[in-house]
C-alpha cells in the first residue's frame, strides 16, 4: 500500500513538473532587466526563446525576434542534441522491457494467465525513440558541421555621394591593387 501511494506522489509530482516545464517555453520574461530613473527613461528589458524586447515607461514595447531559434552556442546545442539522444534511449528501454515481458509470457509454456501480444503503443514509442536518437544524432554533428564552413564577411565602404563616387571611380584600380586601410567587415548579425 506504501509503495502504491509512493508511486502515485512520484507520478503527480512528475507530471506536475512537466506541465510546469512546458509552460515555461512561450512565458515572455526568462531574463530581465530594468532601468531606473526619471519617469521619462525608465525602461525594462527582457528576453525569452524567441526574441527580446524593451519597454518604455509609457508601455511601448520594441522586439527584435531572434533570427533562428537554433542560432545556439555550440556547447548548448550539443548538450540539447545529447538530451534528445538520452530521452531516445530511456523511451526505447522503457518500451523494450515492457515488450520482452509480454513476448516472455506469451511464450512461456507454463504462463497460465492471458496472454497478450504486443500493442500499437509499443511500435508507436519505438518509433518516437527512434526518431529522438536520430534526431539528437543529427543535431549533434550538424553544429560540427556549421563551425567547419566559413562565415559570410560584408564589405563596408561607406555612404557614397556624387563627389566621392567619382573619386572611387577614378581611383578604383588602385583600390584593387592595395588596400588602404583595414577592411571593414560586417557579417550578417551587425546593424545597421
């Protein structure tokens, strides 16, 4: 009986943590931050998953989404690739245990109570475990594979006129030649 309230608490409190878990990925303030002063600049700033924002003390909020949700640091997205790969791996023990118990009675001469066969659910968590390891797998040698190619560079040369477009048309051979000055690069994530 112990053991039957044990496993009722271990389970309410599992899936409580669960729901709680997954409420946590559309909540809008994972970190945030806020600036104290005159009613005029006061201003909290905030971040989630998906984007981070500013809102100023008259309540207007300026957000700027994230450009990809898997723009992640290299350590985090291998470690996210890993839990795919456990969770894959503890879904296919859990459904293997449970069918080597069936297959067992099922085939066991001296088993006299029903017998059963395997189920949908069973086929249905193997494929579900198949697809986390894969997945994980994946996951885990596509970032391996995003640091061995080069990153994009932009040239910046600045804001042309009629004067100074004349100029760098006149002069442009010579800029081929050797360049005067260090090149200012800008990859994909400056502002502008």
């Amino acid at each position: 009986m112990a053991s039957l309230a044990a496993e009722i608490v271990a389970f309410l409190l599992a899936i409580s943590g669960w729901v709680l878990v997954s409420s946590t990925l559309p909540t809008d303030y994972w970190k945030v931050s806020s600036i104290d002063g005159s009613v005029i600049t006061t201003a909290t700033f905030w971040a989630n998953l998906w984007k981070t924002c500013v809102t100023d003390s008259t309540g207007v909020s300026n957000c700027k989404d994230f450009p990809s949700m898997l723009a992640l640091d290299a350590k985090v997205a291998c470690l996210a690739g890993m839990i795919f790969i456990l969770s894959g791996l503890c879904s296919m023990t859990g459904c293997s245990l449970y069918a080597n118990r069936i297959t067992s009675e099922f085939f066991d001469p001296t088993f006299i109570a029903q017998k059963y066969e395997l189920g949908a659910a069973l086929f249905i968590g193997w494929a579900g475990a198949s697809l986390c390891i894969i997945g994980g797998t994946i996951f885990c040698f596509s970032i391996a594979g995003n640091s061995k190619s080069p990153r994009m560079g932009y040239t910046y040369n600045g804001a042309t006129s009629v004067m100074s477009s004349k100029t760098k048309i006149h002069n442009s051979a010579a800029d081929f030649k050797s360049p005067k000055g260090p090149p200012k690069h800008f990859d994909k994530n400056a502002y502008v």
